[in-house]
C-alpha cells in the first residue's frame, strides 16, 4: 500500500478486524450448535470412556475372549500416529463398561463414535453389531462421518460389558490429513434418545450440510463457468466456476464413503484437486481485480503437473510430508492473490466485501490448519469446511449481480450505439445530400464557364468585329450594347447573390465616370455599410436599368447636373435618378430608340417584381424611381 | 521611340488594334503576334516597352505572356486587352504582373484615353478588381497565414485606404481630392498596390513549387 493511501489504513483495518470477528462469530455459533447436543445429555446416564486395550491383529472377532494379540492401553482419542508410529492395517480396541441404566427398564442404549477412520467393525460382548463397510482396500471412508451404534438389551450384560471395534485404517504418512489417519475417538455411551440429537447434529453439520453445499456449488460452478467461458473479457467467471466446482469435488471427501479406487489413487486426486482449485483461485482473484499476467498464466498450470509428479517422486510412504510442503506453498499463493486483488480493488464496495469475505475464508482455512495438531474433531473442525461454500455463494451471488449490472449497462449502450449509428447515417445522407447539390452547383458552374467562354469566344469575337469595323456609329453603339448585354446575361448565369454595398461601388464607379467622360456632374448618394444582398439577377437587371438610365441622360437630355440617389426604406431599395435635362417629349414613344429604353426599363422591374415610375415635365428634367422590394430581390 | 508587343489572335481586332496604337504612339515599333508560342519567342529576343496582351488566345493564355514579361523584362509594361471585364479572368493576369487592364468594346476614344494614361503611370483599378485585392491582402493577414514561411508583403494605410475607396466606387480623382492628395500620388499608390500583389503573388507561387518539389 502506497504511501498516499496510509490515510485510510485504521478505517479500512478496523473494517477488515471487524468483519473477521463477525465471521469468527458466526463459527462459533454453528460450533455452539452442533455441540449443544452433548451439552444437553444429562450427566447422570452418559458417560464418556477414555481408554482402551488394543492389539493389532487381522483376526476373526472375539467374542467376549481375552485378546490373542499383544496388549496394550491407550487414552481415547488414539492417533495411530502417535500410538502406534507406522502402522497401518486393523486394530482392535476393547473397552469394558458397566451397564449404566441397570433397573431402567428396556430403555435402549447406544455409543457415540464422534470420529473414526477409515473404517470399523464393532461387537458387544462378542455379537457383530455393526459393519461400516468394507474392511479391506480399497476401504470404506468414514472418517469424516460419526457414528450413533445402539447397543441392543438383550446382548447387554448385568456387570461390565465388552465392547470390541475393529479399526482398519491408513498411516498418517500416506495421507493428506490427519483427519484421514487411523485413529479412534472417545466413546460416549448412554441412553439413545439422550446421544441421538448431538449425532444428528454432527451428521447434518459434518455430512449433509457438506452434500447439500457441494451440489449448490457445482450448480454455481457450471453456471458461472458457461457465462464466463461464452464472456471471454469476463474470465474471472469462468475462473470463479472452476474454483466452485473444484471446491464442490473436494467437499466430496466429507461425504463420499465407497470410493471404487484405491486408498493411494484417492489421497493423489484430492491433493492433485486442490492444485486445482489454487489455480483457479488464484487466477480468479487476479482476473477478478482486472490483472492478466503471463507468467501466472503458464505457472499455475505447470504447478498442477508439479504437483502431480512430486507426488508419485514421492511415492505413497512420503505422501503426507509432500501434501504438508504444498499446502504451505497454496496458502502463500492464495494469500499472496488475495492481497494483490485487496490492494487494487479494496476501496472499492465490492472490494470491501471480498476483504471481508476472504478473511472468513482465511479463518476458516486456519482452523483446517490448525486441527491438524487437534486430539479431537471438535464442532469448529466441523462447521468450518462450511465457511467456503457460504462464501462462495454469496461471491457468486454478487458477481451474477455484477454480471447482470454489466449486461444492462451494455444493452443501455447499444441502445445508444444504435442511436449514434442512426444519427451518423442520417448525417452522412445529409452530407451525401449536400456532397450531391455540391457537384450538381459545380457541374453547373463548368457548364456557365463552358458557355461564357463560348459566347465571348464566338458571338463576343464577331460583335467585337462589328464594334471596331463598321463606318456606322449606330451599329457599331448597337453592337456594343449587344455585348455588354452578353456579358450581362452571362454573369447572370452565376446565380451568386451580391452584396447590396459591392453593387453600388460597381454603381457608382461606371455611373460618375461616364457622367464625367460626357461632362455632366454627377451626384451620387448612398447609405454605408449595407448589410443587405441582391440576387445576381436583380443586380443584372438594375445595373441595365440604371445604365439605359444614364445613357439617356447623356444622349438625350441636355442635362448639366445628375443627381443619383439610393436608399432602403420600409424594406424596399429604392434607386432614383434625376437630372435637370430637358425631360422627354410627349411623343416620345414614337421614337424608337428611346421608347424602347423606357418601356424596357419598365418592364426589367416588373420582372423583378418590383416598379419602375418615369416623372417627367418638358424643361424640368426627369426623375426615374426605381422600387425593389428587398427580400424578393436577395432571391438569386 | 517605343517597342510594343501586339498579342492578339483575331486580324480584324489585331489591325484595329494596330491603327489605335499607332495613334497614340505614332513612332513606335510593333510586333504582332496571334499566338501564345510567338509572343514567348519574341519576348527572347526583343525588349519591349508595352506589351498589349489579349488573354483567350488559341494555344494558350496570354497570362503565360504576361509572367515570362515580368521575368525577363521587368521594365516592360503589360497591358490586358480582353473581352472578359470580370475579375475571375483579370485577376490571374494581374496577379502575374499585367499593370492594368483594357476592355476591347470600349469606344475608341476611351482606350486612346486609357492607353495614355497608362502609359503615363496611370492603369486602371476597378471597384471589383480593388474588392478582390483586398480580400488577398486581408488572407494573408490571418494569423493562420502569418506563420506561412512566404515574405510577408502588406498593404500600407494609404493604400488600403485608397483601395477601400475605389471599392466603393469613387474614381481615382474623386479619391485625390478626398484624401488632399495629387492625381499622380494617387496613381502611384494603384501602382504599388499592383506590384505588391504580383510580388506577394510570386512568392507563394515560388513556395507553392517548393512545397511540390519542382525546384527540388
């Protein structure tokens, strides 16, 4: 942990204590419970024997007779390994006791075996009375399951009574717990109904809780292994399936009896299961605080096949000595993965909750540690194999949850996605739209250049001729007009709006400088800064409207002084020229000159929609008013 | 005495052409030419004074005339003669160093007018053609373009000013009396504002070159 974080060291420390109290709490409830049984059998009836004669032999029973083999007394419980170091095989315990419910009536009686391994045959006073299994390899298992053997009336003596068990069992070298190493309990014997509730206790804590837990975590198993395998980014399900289900199998060997394989085969599969299981772990925690690294990758998988191999190295004789040196390497790896994961996820809610969650697994794992060293299998050695499937349900539960959450947020971003999709599509038609508009402007424009450059070449060319070749000055003016009239026209394919202020400079300039080439003063008046546009069109027109205008002020009208005036009123553009000419004669309409350039003017704003007034007084000059509205005229 | 380059590809325009400028300039010497190939071969070999170059000629444009003018001789005097009055075909030649243009239709007393002047300092400037030129200017300006390796030619007050006004058509007399300045003040100000457009013109285009690797 970095310096940076050491702030939240105690909370988070206090948080962790905290939770591992509450998880140590919690084991020593279900202990209390699977003990409270024998707390409750009465004193008086039951009693506890604490030692016993025995002889190693493979011997038929002996019923009743003094044992043929070499004697030799010792305290219940025996561990073999102590007792006896090296042995394996059967082992015959005798014990003597004296009827305790003697008058009672037919009350029936029973012994307690809390635990025993691997397997037994018991006789009272010489009578079979019951049979574990099968006696030889590969043999019964029920070292993890207790025993409740009633003791029926009519075998049972007055005085003391002989109760013979014959164990057959396995060196503590050649397996991988104690708890799977020959050896015997303490025997309680007593009234049936008074043992029976603490035996039904230890079976359903010890044996059924165990099945119940494992089919649930091979359910979860293969659940979360099928959603992690078909989810790839989220291999830590997958990782978290295969530690549930390994898990689960090794769960097995609290319940599972009848093995149909050898004794050696069996320790092998669960040492080389929980190689398994440490690899899925591990990798789970990794995956699971979003690490991936190689060399861990191609670790844990070769540690298996390590596993595997030191122990057959090893041989059978080795065994527990090689399983002792792996769980020491297990517990490093796995609280070595535990500590990555805490350190980069534990701030996090959910990395609260495995802090906690791995420290119930953590205590859990050391009381496994611990009973090692245990005479007895005491209700904690019981209930803590139960610690893990607790946890690792409530691991599932919440990376299902996590899962779930994902999926959600994944559908929310589809939805989102598709919306997004949706707009580009719709952006990129709006831009093929206009990509489209764009060639069809720029096919357009060619095909204007294509046919201006026509015109000029050709039709310009020939007027031009005629303008700078023929001897009458009326054809030559009239040619000249015709081109200019082409120009126009050829411009006016462009289409482009002009800026109201643009044109008027282009007003201006052509207007002041012909009125001054003819001698006549000019005026001219015009707003600044116009914000306003024309269409090409409208700009063509009014520049030959105010041409033909000028034209014939200096043809026609005599005038010394011309006065040009625009401005924008109410919307509307409004150009007036006047002069102080002789203004036009009443017959002018005959004239065809001037006629036409009147009624042509005229009729060149009422194609734009707008008016064109001609006042005029012979001797007072002339006013032409020229009237556009603006918003038409910006239309190209 | 002066040599004139005459460049244009229709006989009857050609020989009006002839007629007017041996008017105006009756001791000259003048070369005609009705094609682009000739005219460059001429300009090898013969210094000119004036050059009157039309620009849509059969083999080309006369703009091709107009740039090898300014290279090989920068005193020359290129003149655009054309039919097309709009700045999309002037601007190109006057970016290439033409210093002024002639409309072909114009009356006959209007181009002796304008050809004197010319001649005398005087070219022509045209509110369209003065809307352009600032518009060149004032992208060059641009921040963007300011870090651009080309030498920076700018425009000074005056001269935008002057341009400013004849873009809001005021004639060039109109803009002297305004500014209190002499005609020919005000002509030498279009003058420069010509060859700054054709200086900066000819930097980018060497630049533009460089960029494609033509001068290595």
């Amino acid at each position: 942990m970095s310096a940076s974080h050491l702030p939240f060291v105690p909370g988070s420390l206090v948080r962790r204590v905290a939770v591992g109290l509450i998880a140590l709490a919690l084991l020593a409830t279900l202990a209390s419970a699977v003990m409270h049984g024998a707390a409750a059998a009465g004193p008086a009836r039951t009693f506890t024997i604490r030692s016993a004669l025995t002889a190693a032999g493979d011997g038929p029973a002996l019923a009743g007779d003094a044992l043929p083999y070499a004697v030799q007394t010792v305290n219940l419980p025996d561990q073999w390994s102590h007792t006896r170091p090296g042995f394996a095989g059967t082992l015959w315990y005798r014990v003597g006791f004296v009827h305790p419910a003697e008058g009672a009536g037919d009350e029936l009686l029973a012994v307690a075996i809390p635990q025993l391994c691997s397997n037994f045959e018991i006789y009272l006073n010489g009578a079979l009375l019951e049979n574990g299994g099968r006696m030889r390899e590969p043999l019964t298992d029920n070292c993890y399951h207790p025993q409740l053997v009633p003791l029926p009336a009519q075998l049972l003596v007055a005085g003391t009574n002989t109760l013979d068990l014959r164990i057959a069992g396995h060196r503590r070298e050649e397996v991988g717990s104690r708890w799977r190493a020959g050896g015997l309990a303490a025997l309680t014997i007593g009234p049936y109904a008074e043992l029976d509730p603490g035996y039904a206790r230890r079976l359903a804590f010890g044996v059924g809780a165990p099945q119940g837990a494992s089919a649930t975590l091979l359910l979860l198993g293969g659940f979360m292994f099928v959603l992690g395998f078909i989810h790839r980014s989220e291999s830590h399900l997958a990782y978290f399936g295969a530690l549930a289900i390994g898990t689960a199998m090794l769960d097995a060997r609290l319940w599972v009896r009848h093995v149909p394989f050898g004794h050696q085969v069996q320790e092998f599969v669960l040492l080389a299961l929980l190689a398994f299981v440490v690899w899925a772990a591990v990798q789970f925690l990794l995956r699971y605080a979003g690490a991936r690294i190689r060399w861990i990758d191609r670790a844990l998988p070769l540690q298996c096949a390590l596993v595997a191999f030191s122990m057959l190295l090893a041989g059978a004789q080795r065994l527990a000595l090689v399983a002792d040196f792996w769980y020491a390497v297990f517990a490093l790896e796995v609280l070595a993965a535990a500590g990555y994961h805490l350190r980069r996820r534990g701030h996090s809610a959910s990395g609260r909750l495995m802090a906690a969650l791995l420290t119930a697994v953590a205590l859990a794992i050391a009381v496994e540690f611990a009973s090692q060293w245990s005479p007895e299998r005491t209700p904690l050695v019981v209930v803590a194999p139960l610690v893990l499937p607790l946890v690792f349900a409530l691991v599932g539960l919440r990376l299902v949850q996590q899962h779930g959450r994902a999926l959600q947020h994944e559908q929310q971003g589809r939805v989102q996605l598709e919306q997004r999709v949706r707009e580009a599509t719709a952006e990129i038609e709006r831009n093929f739209r206009q990509l489209a508009e764009l060639q069809v402007e720029q096919v357009t424009e060619r095909e204007r250049k294509r046919i201006a450059a026509d015109l000029h070449d050709d039709l310009g060319a020939k007027l031009l001729t005629i303008v700078h070749t023929s001897d009458s000055e009326r054809i030559s003016t009239l040619a000249r007009e015709a081109l200019e009239e082409m120009r126009l026209s050829v411009r006016g394919l462009t289409g482009r709006a002009v800026r109201l202020a643009d044109a008027l400079g282009d007003w201006r300039a052509e207007t002041m400088s012909r009125l001054a080439q003819a001698g006549i003063d000019g005026e001219w008046q015009a707003p600044d800064d116009l914000p306003h546009a024309l269409g090409s069109r409208a700009y063509v027109q009014t520049t030959r409207i105010l041409r033909e205008a000028t034209s014939n002020i200096i043809k026609h009208s005599n005038a010394t002084h011309c006065a040009v005036r625009c401005r924008i009123e109410d919307g509307d553009f409004q150009l007036v020229i006047q002069d102080n000419g002789d203004g036009i004669a009443p017959d002018v309409d005959s004239r065809p000159d001037r006629g036409h350039g009147l009624a042509s003017m005229k009729a060149r704003a009422k194609q734009l929609h707008g008016q064109c007034l001609v006042e005029s007084g012979q001797g007072y000059g002339t006013v032409i008013r020229l009237t556009l509205a603006l918003d038409r005229a910006a239309d190209p | 005495m002066k040599t004139i380059l005459l460049l244009e590809d229709l006989p009857e325009i050609r020989a009006w052409l002839r007629k007017l400028v041996q008017q105006v300039f009756p001791d000259a010497a003048i070369s005609e030419s009705s094609r682009v190939h000739d005219a460059l071969e001429l300009v090898k070999t013969v210094k000119f004074d004036l050059a009157l170059v039309d620009l849509g000629l059969p083999d080309g444009s006369g703009v091709e005339v107009v740039t090898r003018l300014r290279d090989l001789q920068p005193d020359a005097q290129s003149v655009v003669v054309t039919i097309h009055d709009d700045d999309e075909h002037l601007f190109p030649a006057l970016q290439a160093g033409a210093f002024g243009y002639i409309l072909k239709e114009q009356a006959r007393e209007l181009i002796i007018e304008q050809l004197q002047r010319i001649s005398q300092g005087e070219p022509p400037l045209s509110p369209s053609i003065a809307r352009r030129v600032m518009a060149y200017f004032t992208e060059k300006a641009r921040p963007s373009a300011r870090n651009s390796p080309v030498p920076h030619v700018s425009l000074t007050d005056r001269e935008t000013e002057v341009l400013l006004r004849v873009a809001k058509g005021y004639t060039l007399p109109e803009i002297g009396v305004q500014l209190g300045l002499s005609r020919h003040t005000i002509a030498d100000y279009v003058k420069q504002i010509y060859r700054k457009l054709n200086v900066s013109s000819r930097a980018e285009a060497a630049l533009e070159a460089q960029r494609l690797g033509l001068f290595g």
